[in-house]
C-alpha cells in the first residue's frame, strides 16, 4: 500500500440508533490501520427502506442528500451490505432519467465499499490483531452475499481473529426473514424463517452468531432474546474492532 | 380468469407455515433440489455462464416473437397441423372444447401443463361433458383429492404417503398401502387404462422452436409422451412466449429446463411434435392442434419493467430456493404459478393490486435470480411491482396506494431530509420507549399497531440513548479541547 | 384452419407491444441462417473424423450416463450375442398386465438380424411384426389395422425398436417417428430394447442437431413430424420424493450396442452411420 487511505464514514439509519458502537468499532478498526476516517454530519439513511416498499420519489429524496454529502468522499465504506447494494446498483436506476444525477450516482456507486470488503480487498488487511474468546458462527446477509458477492472476506477475517473459533451453521446463506418493513408487514412468515435460522445457529453451537447487516442482526437476536437463549448477536465489526465493543457493557 | 385467490396470501401463508407435513415436504425437496441446481449450473462444460447465454438467447427470442411465432405456424400448418393464436384465456378454452366437442371427445388425458392451469380448461371441458384425467403422477393425485397444485415440477409435493394411500384406496379401490412403488403402480395401472380409451391428448409445451417448427414437452414419467402419442387428437397449449428462434439456442434451453427443474441432464422423455402423423403411420394422432396463448402477455412485454419476465420457461428452479416459498407452500399463491415465479407473473396476469401481498411478502433475498436458469432478475421486477403500487400506473389499472401509507412515506422522506429533526426523533423515541414493557438489556416486548408485527415473535431492540451521530460529535468536541 | 381475423388482431396486439407497426412484417434471414456457423462446421468435423479412440471414449460416457439412469447397456460382439440377452429377458421377465407372453418389434434389417423369429415361435411365443399402412387402404380398413397393431402393442411385455442415434452424454436414444416404426412399440411394453450401432453415437444433443440441421442426409426428413429422445426407463417421485421405475412408459429399458460390422449378420447389411456415410450407400 502506498500513501495514506482515508474512508467516509457512512454509517446506516439502523447502526447508528440501535447499535452505534458497531459504527465505533469500525473507526477503531481503521484507526487501528492508520486508516483516516471521515464522518460527513447530517447523514441519515440511504433511502432503502423507501426504495424496497415502492416509494421511489422518497427514496431519490434520500439518495440525493447522501449523493451530495459524499460527492468529495475518496472512498465511502460502510458497514452494510445492504446499504451498499441499495447505493452500487439501485442509486444509478434511481436516477436513469437525470443524467446528472445519474453520473454523480454512478461515480458514487463505483466508490462505495462494505466494510469487510474494503478491509480484505482493497487494504489487503486480513489479521486485525482482535481477539475474541468463543465459538462464533456466520451469517451471510442476503444483499451482503448476493448483492454483492461478499462471503469469503468476512469468514477471512474471522479466521484470524485470535480466541476465535469459527464454526459454519447449516444454511448460513438462508435470509433470517428481516426483510426491512417485510418483518413487520408479515410477521409470520418472518418468523418461520428468523426460527429456522435460530435453530441453524443452535445446532453449530456456536457462542455467538456475527453478521454484516444489523437489520439481520437485530432481527435474529430479537427473537434469540424471546426465546431467552444465550446466543450473542454482533457485528462483524465489534468483533474486529477488540473485545471492548463487543461486551454488552459497551453500550452506553 | 377463475380460480384466482391472491388476496389470500396471508391467511394462506399462515395456513402453510402451521402444517408440518408441508413444512417439512418442502424443506426436504429445498435441500435436495436448492443446492443441487447451483452445482448442476457449476457443472456445465461452459460453466455458469451459460444461464447469461440463454438469457441473450430469450432476450433476442422476445424481441423477435412476432417473427418467430409465424415461423412456427407456418411450418406446423405446412405438416398437417393447426394452429390457432388466441388473445385471451376465454378464446383458448372456447377453442379446446370446440375441437373437443366437433370430434366427439368423451375423454381426455392431459399431461401437467401450467398454462391449461392459468386459463381454466378443465372445468369447461368438464361441463360439457368431458372427462379430463390428469396423468402426471402427483397432479393426478391432487385431482383425485380435489386439490390444486403447490409446486410445478412437484405438484404432489404437499402430500404424504398416508394421504395418497387413503386417497387411492378410496378413489381406486386398491388395497391399503404406503409403499410408493405400489401406489404408483396403482396409479399407472388406472391411467393406463385411461390412455388407451382416450380420444383425445392435452399438453403444455416446454419450448417449441421455430426454425424447425416443433413444440417440445419433457417428461419423466412418459405420461406426456402416452397423451401425445395414443389419442387421436392432440391439442397443445402455448403461452405465447415459449418459442425460440433455432435448434442449437433449443439445445442450450433445454439443458438448463432441465438442471433448473430437478437437477437433471435431461429429462427422460423429450418429445419433439411438429404435425399429425403421417397417412402411412399406425400412431400418433391424426389431429394436432397448437394453441399459442397471449392472456396478457403481451402487456408485459409492452412495459420494458416486465418484459424479462417473458424469458421465463417455467422451470421451477425458483421455487426450490426461494425461502418464503420453502415456509409457506404454493398454495398461498393463490393461482397456477407459485413461488418467485409466481409472485412476479401472477399479479401481472391478474391484476396488481388485487395480488398485492403477492408483491411485497417477499424478503427480496435474491436467491431465486441466483438460482434462475434464465438469469432473470425476479428480485428487480418485484421493486417494480413495488413501485407501481405506491405509485400507481394507469396502464395496469392500479391506482396510487397514498393513504396513511403514502403520507407515513412522504413523513419518513421529509425526516431523512432534515437531519435535526430526525435527531430530535429518535432522542424522543429513546425516552419513550421506556413506556413499553421490555425485558433484558431494554429490549421492548411489545409495540404498538402498526409495528406490533414484529414483536410477535421478537423482541425488538432499544433505541440508543446516545445515537453514533452524538457519540462522534462527542468526540469531535473532545478532540478540539484536547 | 385459415388465418382469420382473431389472428390478425393477436399480431397486431403482439407487434406494438413489440413497438413496431402493427401490420408490418420483416424478412427474418437473420433469426433463420441458411449456412451453418463455425460452430455448426466444427461439431459436423467432429463426428465425421471421430477416430476408434474416440469412438471408444463415447461408449464409455454413454455408459457412465446410462448407469444412474438405470438404462442398462450392452456392448454386445455381434446379433449372436445380441439374440441371447433379448431371449434371456423373454424367459426371465414376466409380464405386467398378465397373460401370454408376446414380443412386438420394428421391421427393420437390424432386428431381423437377431434372428428373433424361429427361437420365439419354437416356444410359442409370438412375436409381432409392425408394417407401414398401405396407402392405398379405404379409411375403414386403415382404422381396423391401426386397432389392430395398437392391440398387439399393448398387449406386447417386450417392445423391440432401433433408434436414429444415440447420444453418449446424456444416454439418450434418439427416435425418428416413420412409418412402420410407431412410437408406441417404445412406450407401452412393460420393457424397451433399443438396438444400435456402435457408429450412431454421437457425444451430445449439440452434435445432433449441427447433423439434422445441415447434413443433407438428415436434412430433408428433419425432425419432422416427430422425434422423441429416451434417456431410460420411465419414472417418479411424486410420492414424498421416492424415487420409482415404471411411472407411464416402460420400467425398464435395455440398450444393445453393435458393432458396425457383424460378420454374422444374416443380410450382411451394415447400419446407415452418421459417421461413415459411404456405409449409408454399401
């Protein structure tokens, strides 16, 4: 690697109100690189939920304030796959009849990166230095997968994290059932999939299962909370980032 | 149309994730069919690839149908053959029992054909006195149960053993069993029996291709194979799109039909029909007559959001890694497509805001475009769908959802867009959601209308008390003053 | 049935939803070639220069494929051999529906050479021929001999029919529909034999269709009306998935390979070959 990186932040709607030291734990992980990482303020969300209910008008509302806000960025990461995948390849189709927009977006979306994906492809970091004591479990998030062909880079990573023991669950690349407004919207077929999923993690035995997407996260681990079973559910970066942003504790 | 019950998605959905027979049908043939389609594809000399090739193949093929179709025509009609276009589901049927009732048809055998489903022969054929004999094994025994299909290739999938025995102990007269190769025997001696008194044949077509001027069927079972070769009249129907222009693109098409529907190298029986036989044959039948089906079809293809949905060959490969699928069974559907498949190209054929819940009660987790053997993007046509329900579209007749929707939508657009007053929000909703009861750690047990949804299974988790927004200006400050 | 008016409207319909002027057609050379591609060319080398070794390496993948489909093949040395499985199969196997043991084969110079006729009758067993109608037959008679033929068919446990080719990829034989060699002699005894050449294998599906599509010994008769491939014997697995031989069509199916040249044979006739054409002409 020659010359210093620097990486925008962009940090999701969700990561941000429901588990900020997620988006901590990756400033920590850049850091822990040399890595500059900047945090443009008044960022919101990146019209996904928008977009994938069919309010489009909505969700050009949203992209075009993230367009603005990380017109400059050099290198925009973000940890989500979702999100990503919403920016990469839906922002251009946002935007097909306004071909500024549309140039802007397309420029954005060749700029864009999911955490893990930055970290393994294009820093070529791999051992972070983390360690995390227990048996975790992955799961591949449908748009971190699918949307983006991401599934070797975060078990990569994983891998190399000290204490760590990775184990595969049956099914890893089967969607939890999140769905965005899909949970709420159809609750029980969000819950036969999120209890399938459940009983995939159980059976790997694992102490912990970690993911790219919070909404996955949240979603698994509201229903390992109902459930009452002692099953953590972390972002992948709160385990690269070093214990401290992995312990409950870490909240606030 | 009749027979359409897409308004019932959810009560369905329900109803499918509540039988464990089903649920556990369906995980069976997800596990053996999902991951097995993905190596098949992977096992192709040219490799994955392919599915991209036969999708410039459709794409091409859709492009020129027109052509293709009178090409098609014009060499069945050269042979002997009949072929009859029809623009609506009604003018097909009127067209099949007018043939059936000119020859004197007192019996048909069909074999498993999705468009027959989709236009609603049977039950016309039946009031004006035919007997129709499904003979595809598991639509046979699903006939004999009164039932309609959950799964294309597997349409029987939702049965069990027991089910089918007390069925054809009733139906059949056979002496209980559960052994499958006894039933199935039972079952091919009863249609045997049908075949040979049959007068006339009913079958889909699989790919029919124009240059030769041939419709093709694939069957395991021969049933296709029996019903096209023994009655004395053939009728077979066509939705308009399957057709492609030459042998060598038939040939890519086919390989991948076949690995999409059951992980196979080929199907056991592909039968190639382009006429009635020839005077001087002993079989086959003297009549054949190709129905090419438009029911819509033809509006899909004039909105370039759709028109990829033509490409579809009705593979079924969808189906068996669709997750949502996979939990709640085909009959949720409410129609003669299910699965992926069917959540796109059924709200399409009968009304998009009727099949409304058939469009958002997907996941939008992509398998079903990896699993493609077309490479169709299902995923981006359900966001279209999406799209035109809230918005509206005056060429499908549906109007803008708007609403209390529309206006919570417009609420949430004008929130991201002001990022102090989205702050102030979740500030708001982290005091108030200590209102709700929670459990550990301050996750919320239940929520209100119209999130309660979620906490029907789940707790839900806490807003932060500190946002990352807050805690990264925190830090800011503290940087400055250090 | 002419082209009325309903189906006028259904293209016009069909080619503005295309974006093209209703009542305009175009020439359409370029969806139909009139000279095959490279590729076409390529695969038509490839089976007439297809060496012994080759030749070889085909039997072995056809019978690799055949194996899991439960299509058994023979590499049998000659009609001698080939007589013997097919009367062995006749005293072992029973039939299905019951009754009498009958056979039913095609006319063909092929299976007259197994030399069926005298060892079956020895045992009383029958052994039906089919023929092509006689063009010239009022339609009364020509229903009453169709009848007739379809009874015996049916009525037949072991079927007996050649094939056009067969592909070594996916073990499938290839029928051409002809008078004389009906369809149901295939489909409707319990038991299929298919006899074959060694030379009639071609690799693959592409193979066969640069051949029916551009070799003019194929070319003429095409595929038309019909032309089925079998890739074994009947099945299912409707019920729960289990997997059952014998679902419509036969439940089990032999596949007899010969070599090109049987010395024993009792026309001396060798098969037409796709491979060797001059062969075709012998």
């Amino acid at each position: 690697m020659t010359g210093k990186k620097a990486v925008t932040l962009f940090v999701p709607c969700l990561v941000d109100a429901f588990r900020p030291e997620a988006a901590e734990a990756v400033v920590a992980v850049f850091e822990r690189l040399g890595v500059a990482v900047g945090y443009p303020e008044g960022q919101t969300c990146c019209g996904q939920p928008a977009f994938n209910a069919g309010y489009r008008d909505e969700a050009r509302r949203a992209a075009r304030r993230f367009l603005r806000l990380f017109a400059a960025a050099e290198a925009v990461v973000c940890p989500s796959g979702s999100c990503v995948a919403m920016v990469r390849h839906h922002y251009p189709a946002l935007f097909e009849e306004e071909p500024d927009w549309r140039e802007l977006a397309r420029r954005t979306a060749a700029r864009t990166f999911e955490f893990t994906e930055y970290l393994v492809d294009v820093l070529g970091a791999e051992d972070l230095g983390a360690s995390f004591a227990g048996r975790v479990t992955y799961h591949d998030s449908c748009h971190l997968l699918r949307g983006l062909g991401v599934r070797l880079q975060p078990r990569r990573l994983l891998r190399r994290v000290k204490g760590l023991e990775f184990v595969e669950m049956k099914n890893a690349d089967c969607c939890c059932g999140f769905g965005g407004a899909f949970s709420v919207k159809y609750p029980d077929i969000s819950t036969a999939l999120v209890a399938d999923k459940i009983a995939w993690i159980q059976e790997s035995g694992a102490e912990a299962v970690v993911g790219g997407d919070l909404g996955c996260l949240l979603n698994i681990e509201g229903a390992l909370r109902r459930r009452g079973l002692p099953i953590r559910a972390l972002h992948i970066a709160q385990v690269l980032a070093g214990e401290r942003f992995s312990r409950e504790g870490a909240r606030p | 149309m009749s027979g359409v019950r897409t308004e019932r998605y959810v009560e369905e959905a329900r109803r499918g994730i509540a039988d464990p027979v089903l649920r556990r049908a369906l995980s069976g043939l997800q596990e053996r069919f999902g991951r097995g389609t993905a190596e098949a594809y992977r096992r192709l000399p040219e490799g994955p690839g392919l599915r991209q090739t036969a999708h410039a193949i459709r794409e091409k093929a859709i492009a020129n149908l027109d052509l293709l179709l009178e090409r098609l025509a014009a060499r069945i009609r050269g042979n002997g053959g009949e072929v009859f276009f029809a623009a609506t589901a009604a003018e097909a049927v009127s067209y099949g029992a007018e043939v059936a009732r000119r020859r004197g048809v007192k019996l048909a055998v069909k074999g498993k054909s999705m468009v027959t489903e989709e236009i609603g022969l049977n039950p016309v054929l039946a009031a004006q006195g035919v007997e129709v004999v499904e003979t595809d094994l598991g639509e046979y025994i699903i006939q004999l149960a009164g039932e309609t299909p959950s799964h294309i290739i597997a349409p029987a999938i939702h049965k069990t053993r027991n089910e089918v025995a007390e069925l054809f102990v009733q139906k059949l007269g056979i002496p209980h069993t559960t052994d499958p190769p006894r039933l199935t025997h039972a079952a091919r001696r009863a249609l045997r029996e049908k075949f040979l008194a049959a007068d006339l044949g009913i079958s889909g077509v699989n790919l029919a291709c124009a240059e030769t001027g041939h419709i093709s069927t694939v069957s395991n079972e021969g049933n296709i194979r029996m019903a096209t070769t023994l009655p004395r009249v053939h009728i077979a129907f066509m939705g308009m799109e399957r057709v492609v222009a030459r042998l060598d693109e038939y040939e890519i098409l086919l390989r991948l039909l076949c690995r999409g529907a059951s992980v196979q190298d080929i199907g056991t029986y592909v039968s190639f029909i382009g006429g009635p036989r020839r005077p001087e044959e002993t079989d086959g039948p003297e009549e054949f007559h190709l129905v090419v089906v438009d029911n819509g079809r033809s509006r899909m293809l004039a909105d370039p959001r759709f028109r990829e949905m033509l490409s579809c060959i009705r593979c079924a490969a969808c189906l068996n890694v669709c997750p949502v699928y996979g939990r709640i069974g085909g009959h949720a559907y409410g129609f003669a497509y299910s699965g992926p498949v069917g959540a796109v190209v059924t709200p399409l054929l009968t009304g998009v805001r009727r099949g409304r819940d058939l469009c958002l009660g997907e996941t939008l987790c992509g398998a079903c475009k990896d699993a493609c053997s077309m490479d169709i993007d299902l995923p981006r046509m359900l966001l279209e769908l999406r799209a035109l329900l809230a918005a509206g579209d005056a060429s499908w007749g549906v109007e803008p959802t708007g609403g209390l929707e529309g206006r919570a939508w417009k609420l949430w657009a004008g929130l991201v867009s002001h990022p102090g007053l989205y702050e102030g929000l979740l500030r708001a909703a982290a005091l108030l959601q200590r209102l709700l009861p929670h459990g550990g750690a301050g996750w919320i047990r239940r929520l209100p209308p119209p999130f309660s949804g979620w906490t029907q299974s789940r707790d839900f988790p806490p807003v932060a008390r500190e946002t990352f927004r807050a805690r990264w200006a925190k830090r800011r400050q503290e940087a400055g003053r250090g | 049935m002419a082209e009325g008016r309903g189906e006028r409207l259904f293209f016009e319909t069909l080619r503005r939803a295309l974006g093209r002027p209703p009542q305009a057609t175009r020439p359409a050379e370029d969806l139909f070639p009139q000279e095959p591609s490279a590729q076409d060319l390529r695969l038509l080398a490839a089976v007439s220069g297809r060496s012994e070794r080759e030749r070889e390496e085909l039997v072995a993948r056809l019978f690799a494929a055949a194996a899991p489909l439960h299509l058994q093949v023979e590499a049998v040395a000659g009609f001698a051999s080939a007589r013997e499985i097919v009367l062995r199969l006749v005293a072992e196997k029973t039939p299905e529906w019951g009754g009498e043991k009958q056979l039913v084969a095609w006319r063909h110079p092929l299976i007259e050479g197994l030399g069926l006729t005298e060892p079956l009758a020895r045992q009383g067993i029958p052994l039906w021929i089919t023929h092509p109608l006689d063009p010239g037959l009022a339609p009364e008679a020509a229903a009453e001999e169709r009848r007739r033929q379809r009874s015996r068919i049916a009525a037949s446990f072991i079927g007996v029919t050649t094939a056009d080719f067969c592909l070594a990829e996916t073990a499938t034989v290839v029928l051409r529909s002809r008078p004389g060699e009906p369809r149901s002699v295939a489909l409707l005894p319990s038991i299929h034999i298919a006899l074959v050449r060694r030379g009639q294998i071609l690799a693959d599906m592409k193979e066969l269709f640069a051949l029916l599509r551009w070799e003019e010994r194929f070319r003429g008769e095409g595929l038309s009306p019909y032309l089925s491939f079998i890739s074994g014997p009947s099945k299912t697995a409707d019920i729960e998935a289990t997997m059952v031989h014998g679902a419509h069509g036969p439940r089990e199916m032999y596949l007899l390979i010969l070599p090109d040249e049987t010395p024993d044979a009792p026309h001396g006739r060798p098969a037409q070959t796709p491979s060797s054409p001059e062969a075709g002409a012998a």
